[in-house]
C-alpha cells in the first residue's frame, strides 16, 4: 500500500485551480467569449420545436436565444434580441407562437426572422424593414436533443466527440420529456462541474446513493469532451450505473428505460442554474407515480450537492484556500475539465 502510494510521481499529481479562476468577474467574461458563445449547448428536448411556429428560448451565460420552427417546417434560431432597442423578444422557456411581436414598440418579426411590421414607426426614406432581420444563430438537432450555438468554433459533431458512439447503444431519441425542473445556487459553475465529473464524495455527500452502488468498483475515465463515469448498482437503485459529462456544460445519466441530462448555465460569476429534463420510454398513467419516485429520488441527490458547493465557493472567495492535490484515482474528469477551462480561456 504505503510502496504503491510511493511510487506515484509527484510531479503527475494534479492540482486543483487556482480560486480565482472561480471568483473573478474578468475570469467569468473570459469564460462567456471564449467557452458559451462559442460552444454548442444542449437546450433540451427537440420536441419543443418539433411544430411550426413553437419556439425554445433560453439564457446562454446570459445570452438570450431562440430555436424557432418555421411554417416551411424549417428549424431556425435568433437572438432572442429586438432589432430596434434591444428587447427581448419572447420569455425563456418553451411554447409556440404565429409571429414574433416584441413586447417594447410593437415590432413585428416572422418565424424566419425577417421583420414585416413597425407600427408607429414613422417614415423614413432610408428605413427599409428588409435591413432589420432577426441575427441568426446555429441550431441543429442530434438524437432527439436541441442544440444551439451563437459563434460555434467547431461543428456539433466535432463538439459532441466520444460522446457520439458512448450513446450509439442507447436509444435515447425514443424517450419523451416528462419533466422539467430548474435549480438556482450560489456558486461558481465550475465549483458544480468539479462535483459533477468525480465520484470521490459519494461516500460523504450522499450516504444513500452510496449504498446503492459497488463503490470499489466506481471508474471514471476522461475521453475527448466526454468525462464518463460508471459503477455497476445494487438492488433498487434508479440510476443505471453510467453517468456522462459533456464539454463545456452539459451532462446525461441513464435509468433504466429513461433518462435525464442537465445544462448548468452561469447567471454569474458567483450563481449557477441548472436547467433539468427527464425523460422516459413508458409514459404509462399506471407506472407514473414510480417515474415521479425516480424524478424525486434524483432532485434529492442533485439538491445534497449544493450545499458543499456553495461553501466551497464561498472558501475560494475567502482566499483562505491555496490549491490541494486532485485524486489520481477518482478525480482524472477534474483535472480533464480544468485543463480543458485553461486551453479555452488562455489563448
Ligand atoms: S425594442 Fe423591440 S420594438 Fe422597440
Ligand atoms: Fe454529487
């Protein structure tokens, strides 16, 4: 034991990042241009926008967007951003519409983004509403998952990685949202991705869940923007046993015959949310409150986690911590994530 232990390099033991990097607001405006408005996220569900006219809107690092479809069945995506003033357009969150009227003056856009009305408006010889689309950005759908990017600087595809034959053998597309929840805390999003991408602090932070896998047997390899972690489950618990991270923000772990994946998007250099969906094969009224367990079940372990990221957020603020030593054994997605943060944000 004390041997083994020894003959670990000193010089290949990791070490956690420097506090900063969590509590500094030019660090956080480094991380939106250089990693968010620049990276794929997963919105959820391309169900929601599966109709013409129904829309997805969302925050991105505090970037307003929208996947609308079109009435030519064309799937398109905005800034969720007025042309006049700057407003936005419609509430995040999901629903369906027949024109986009922005809420400030009134003005009038397609689904296609282009601009047909500004009521009031005035005439001006040089106002042409062909001048004044909606800015566009990149959408696509993969496997059943809506995906958007503001500034993409690789494809999806080259973005998703290993992730792609990770999930070959799942068939995800085949499960329907039944459920979405949003979670709101202080800390840093990196503090809640370091948690996310190890298994180290089952045993203290979630005694149940403990019990409920083969901990000795718990792994977790770091792939190409894919952190993945698995320990094969006892007797009645609702995970499979498999629990995925995606580069930069996203995360989907597996049930039996379900799903749920997460984005965790920073409000802030200091506060964090997760936006969460559930999904499922079955969607039968008889087996609905055994799904309903499983949704509880895991919000209890997601909610067990912010408690410690929040203190911890707090310590590195404090400058009261200088940076420790990252487990060989179970926190290699830490040092993968924090890695792949430094190659981002320093060039
Ligand atoms: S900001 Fe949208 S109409 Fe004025
Ligand atoms: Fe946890």
């Amino acid at each position: 034991m004390t041997a083994s232990r020894k003959s670990v390099n000193r010089e290949t033991i990791m070490r956690n990042l420097e506090p900063s990097y969590y509590t500094d607001p030019d660090m956080f405006r480094r991380e939106c241009e250089r990693v968010f408005w620049r990276a794929w996220q997963m919105l959820g569900p391309a169900d929601a926008v599966a109709q013409p006219g129904s829309y997805t809107a969302a925050r991105i690092a505090g970037a307003s967007v929208l996947a609308i479809r079109g009435r030519d069945e064309t799937l398109r995506a905005f800034r969720n951003v007025c042309r006049h003033r700057g407003a936005q357009l419609v509430k995040h969150g999901s629903g369906s519409c027949s024109l986009l009227r922005c809420p400030y003056h009134n003005w009038v856009y397609d689904l296609d983004g282009s601009l047909k009305q500004t009521p009031w408006f005035g005439d001006g010889e040089d106002f042409d509403l062909a001048d004044w689309p909606l800015e566009p950005v990149s959408v696509e759908v993969w496997r059943g998952l809506l995906f958007v990017a503001i500034d993409p600087e690789q494809s999806l595809t080259a973005q998703l990685a290993d992730t792609i034959p990770e999930l070959s053998g799942e068939p995800i597309e085949t499960y329907r949202v039944q459920r979405e929840e949003r979670l709101v805390f202080d800390a840093n999003w990196k503090v809640y991705t370091d948690n996310f991408v190890e298994g180290y602090h089952i045993p203290g932070i979630h005694p149940e869940f403990f019990q409920a896998i083969e901990f000795d047997a718990f792994e977790t390899t770091a792939h190409d923007n894919l952190v993945r972690m698995s320990a094969p489950p006892r007797e009645g618990l609702f995970y499979k046993g498999k629990w995925l991270w995606m580069w930069p923000n996203w995360t989907l772990s597996l049930f039996d015959g379900g799903m749920n994946t997460s984005r965790i998007d920073p409000l802030g250099h200091d506060r964090t949310e997760l936006i969460y969906h559930f999904y499922f094969a079955d969607d039968a009224p008889d087996t609905a409150t055994a799904r309903a367990q499983t949704i509880e079940r895991n919000l209890d372990v997601v909610r067990q986690d912010f408690e410690i990221c929040i203190e911890t957020h707090a310590n590195y603020a404090s400058h009261g911590y200088r940076p420790g030593p990252l487990s060989p054994r179970h926190e290699q997605g830490v040092a993968w994530f924090q890695n792949r943060i430094l190659a981002a944000i320093d060039h």
